[in-house]
C-alpha cells in the first residue's frame, strides 16, 4: 500500500510540473501577444496623430491663403466703388464727403509691389542723375568765375605796368589788388 500511495503522489507531482510548465508557457505567449498588440496599437496611433497633424498644417495653411486672398480681392473690388461714389457725390451732394470717400479709397487700395520697386528705382536713378547734373553745372559756373576773375586781374596788371599808374588812376603811387579770392590788398608801389 505504501508504494501505491507513492506512486499516486509522484503523479501528481508530475500532472502538477506539467501543468504548471504548460500554465506558464501560455502565460508567456499571452504576454508575448499582449506586448505586440500594444506595439501595433502604439504605431497605429502614432500614424494616425501624424497624419491628422499634416491633414490640420494642411488646412491651416489653406485657409490663411483663402484669407489673404479674400482680403486682397476684398480691397480691389471696394476701392472702385468708393471712387464712383466720390465721383457721384462730387457731382451732387458735397466735395467733403467726396474727399472722405477718396480719401477711403486710397487707403484701403492695396499697393502693388511690382510698380512700386520699378518706379522707385526708376525715381532714385532719376534723382542720381539731377545730382550729378546739378554738380556739373556749379563746378562750371565756378570754372567761369574764375576765368573771368583772372583775366580781370591779368588786365589790370596789364594796364598797370604799362602806364606807370595805379589801376585807380589817382597816380599816387599805391595801387589795391582785387584777386580772384575777392581780398583786396593794397600793395605799396
């Protein structure tokens, strides 16, 4: 009876280890399954959320481009209309509110770039231009002075040496110099 008793013991360990063996193997295998379907959830969702980020860049972008635009095509077609009824009130009713309304107008009128940069170069060349123009002419009006002043001073002298008098006339014997600087001096012959 006693080696019944043990026999049934060992068999029952052994059902016990076996199953315990098998338990832990599928609890292995349940976390194995558990850990990927968390990884696939993870990547799912992380593709999802980036998607959804690009799909909201997307729209945003879109709608700050329909903005502008709505504003822009806003603006062109007001300005027009505030000028045809400052015309009209022109005409009619008074010249205040006519200048109010064209005043309006230019200020809502959006600018247009590409004019602007063509007319602004276009004006700083123009603008070069009259500058160096405007120093030409000076630098000639002061060439002509000075000619003008040294053939003065040469006839003078001229005429001083050749009749033994003062420029004056007065036959003193003291003559004044006017030279180009516009000092006059008098120099005692």
């Amino acid at each position: 009876m006693f080696d019944a008793k043990v026999n049934s013991k060992a068999i029952t360990s052994e059902v016990v280890a076996e199953r315990a063996k098998e338990a832990s193997a599928t609890v292995a295998l349940a976390a194995q399954n558990a850990a990927a379907a968390a990884q696939s959830a993870a990547q799912t969702a992380a593709a999802a959320a980036q998607t959804a980020a690009q799909e909201v860049s997307n729209a945003a972008q879109l709608a700050a481009t329909n903005v502008s635009k709505g504003v822009y095509s806003a603006r062109s077609w007001a300005a027009p209309r505030l000028e045809t009824a400052a015309d009209y009130t022109t005409s009619t009713v008074a010249p205040k509110v006519s200048e109010a309304l064209r005043s309006t107008a230019r200020q809502i009128r959006p600018e247009d770039v590409r004019q602007k940069r063509t007319s602004s170069a276009l004006t700083w060349s123009f603008l070069a231009a009259a500058v160096a123009a405007a120093a030409g002419a000076v630098a000639v009006i002061i060439r002509m002075r000075y000619r003008t002043a040294m053939a003065a001073d040469t006839e003078e002298e001229a005429a001083a040496g050749t009749t033994g008098e003062s420029p004056a006339g007065d036959g003193s014997g003291s003559s004044t110099d006017a030279g180009v600087n516009g000092r006059v001096s008098a120099s005692g012959r």
